[in-house]
C-alpha cells in the first residue's frame, strides 16, 4: 500500500505491519458516521483478517462495531500511520484503505459493546478523530464532495 505516512517510527522499535480497512460515511446532510470508543472518537473499521479482502473487513468491523450492515460506494484513498503505544509496549504501522460507504439499517446488536455509533458534524469528526490519517481520510472525502 501506498499513500501519506502519519506518524513516526521510535528508533530501535520492531513495528508490527496490520492491514486495516475503514469507511468515511456520509449521511447526505453534513453528517458523518463514527464510532465513540474508550480511545475516542473513529471511523468504523479496523484489521483485515488472513482470509479477507479490505472490503470483507469493513463490512465485518461495521457489524461488530454498529450491529449495522454497509454498503461500500467507492474507495477514498490509502494512508498509514505509525501507532505508538508505549504503555503497553505495542507498536504498529497500520495500512489503511479508505472506502465512502453508507451504513443500513440495524440488524443486530454490535459485538463491540464499547463501541458507540453516532452522527456528528463533518467538521467536528476532523477535530475529534484519534487518529491522524483517519482525518486525512475525512479532509479527502470533503475535498473531493467540494468539487463540482
């Protein structure tokens, strides 16, 4: 995967590579879908499993993170971030491929029952995301809504 690198590495640090797979998804008013977790505010998503396409895994991750199923419209774009958690001595380069998707109705009850679906303001989901290239994807989904 290619794209813009958020992040550095810390030197001496073995990184641990994760293919991971989100979704920037509108609701037609200004709105965008996310989810509130313990770490804060992201975009439904998150690893590709061995078996799985980057698709496969979004529509998984949005069923466990909202209990609703999606529809992938089209791919946004690519980006990694270099994830530094010193507390627990984890370190991952985490491979994102950015998809618009449009999230349907509930079907179940989410299995991340620390995850939080929620409609927020375009502009407040870029300041509140955790992640830097997850903002990235949001400023490239208002980019290419803004052009005419």
């Amino acid at each position: 995967m290619i794209g813009p690198i958020f992040g550095s590495p810390e030197p001496g640090k073995f990184y641990d590579v994760q293919d991971c797979a989100y979704a920037v998804i509108p609701d037609g008013n200004g709105r965008l879908g996310v989810v509130r977790t313990p770490k804060g505010i992201m975009l439904i998503g998150g690893g590709i499993e061995r078996s799985e396409t980057a698709k496969d895994a979004l529509t998984r991750e949005a069923v466990e993170e909202t209990g609703r199923s999606i529809r992938i419209v089209s791919q946004l774009g690519l980006a990694t971030q270099y994830v530094n958690n010193r507390a627990k001595g984890k370190y991952r380069l985490k491979r994102g491929v950015f998809f618009i998707a449009e999230i349907m109705q509930k079907t179940t009850q989410p299995i991340d029952l620390d995850h939080e679906f929620m409609w927020l303001p375009a502009i407040e989901v870029e300041q509140q995301l955790v992640r830097s290239f997850h903002k990235w994807a949001v400023q490239q989904h208002v980019r290419v809504t803004a052009e005419p």
